[in-house]
C-alpha cells in the first residue's frame, strides 16, 4: 500500500519542480539519516514485499486545500480506500470513539537537517516516529540525558531505523519549501543551517 500512495505522489508532483522520492523520514544527509547497513536492510526488507488483497482502509489527508490533488492519484491505484479530509494529526485530536480514528494519515512535516529537540519531541508526539505514547515521554527523557552526541544521534538513528523496519511510517516524497515577508519586512535566515532555530524578521 505505501509503495502504491508513494507512486500516487510521484504522479501528483510530476510537473512541479523539486520533488523527490523519499524512502527515509529524516533527510538520508541528515544526522536522524540512516547508516549503510540500516539502508540495505530496509531494501532487502521491501524486495521481499510480496502482492497481496488489501483490506478496506480509511486514510485521512491532511492538506491544505482540495484534496483531489493527492486523492485522485490514490483511488486509481487502490480504489477500495476510504479517503477523508482531516485538519488534525489522530495522534493529537481527541475522538469520542475509537472507531472514529482513521487507520492511518497522510501529511506533510518538517523533518529537519541537524538536530532539534523541539522537532524530535514533535515528530514523536504525533506519532511520526512509531512509539506508542506510554513509550515516548520515557524515549525523550533518556534521550536528553545522554551527554555525547554520538550517542544520541545513535539513539535518534535506531528509533528511525525501527519505524521504518515495522512500517510505522512510510515515506512518501521530499519537498522544497519557500518562506514569505511583505515589504518593510526582511528575513535573515542561516545561510549554514536549514534547522535554525532563530529565525531573524527585522523591519527594513
């Protein structure tokens, strides 16, 4: 199923400038990227998918907008798919019945370049990174008790490695993105970092 929403996106986006296919949540040149052996894994892992009936799923979308755009390219390839329009990620929206919570979501975020604890705590909270939520505050807490990097960024790197290993997450594509100010206003952004966490906005 997420190879054929994958292929859905790359339809979508065809004509549209920067899109790329994506197999990992953290950009793979990023310090959440994976390493080699985690890489070949994965592959070998999705190789070996074999073609199966899916069952009847409902799939919310959360996007801006008509949802057509990225709808219309899922029905064609699985056409028993249940798609709605939703503004709030399940993780954090509060249903009166379980019931109601989609089997899964499609959504955009922001991933990240470097490491950002307040992008971690995020991703983890709305159940990017496949923890169950009684698992995460505990994650999160051992995770900033660690002193060297290193050891984070292994940290960081085998929470990635297991969400997509148990297909908790699948990657669809990466996109660019673009920031707006309206004249007097200017923007100063790091010309070093993607994942700044300052973002200047100064009055001309």
């Amino acid at each position: 199923m997420g190879q054929k929403i994958r292929e859905s996106f790359l339809e979508a986006y065809s004509d549209a400038p920067g899109y790329q296919v994506s197999r990992e949540f953290f950009p793979a040149l990023s310090e959440g990227g994976l390493t080699d052996s985690q890489r070949k894994d994965l592959d070998e892992s999705e190789a070996a998918i074999q073609t199966t009936e899916l069952p009847q799923l409902r799939i919310s979308l959360l996007k801006a907008g008509n949802m057509e755009q990225w709808a219309t390219p899922i029905r064609k390839r699985l056409p028993a798919v249940e798609l709605f329009l939703d503004r709030v990620i399940p993780d954090l929206h509060e249903y009166a019945d379980p019931s109601e919570m989609p089997d899964a979501f499609i959504a955009g975020t922001d991933t990240g370049f470097m490491e950002d604890i307040n992008l971690i705590s995020y991703s983890l909270n709305a159940g990017y990174l496949g923890l169950p939520k009684s698992a995460r505050a505990p994650w999160l807490k051992k995770y900033m008790e660690m002193s060297l990097k290193e050891e984070r960024i292994a940290s960081l790197r085998g929470l990635h490695y297991e969400a997509l290993r148990n297909v908790d997450i699948v990657p669809l594509v990466i996109s660019p993105f673009v920031a707006l100010a309206r004249a007097p206003w200017r923007m100063e952004l790091s010309e070093l970092y993607a994942n700044n966490q300052l973002w200047l906005i100064k009055n001309r």
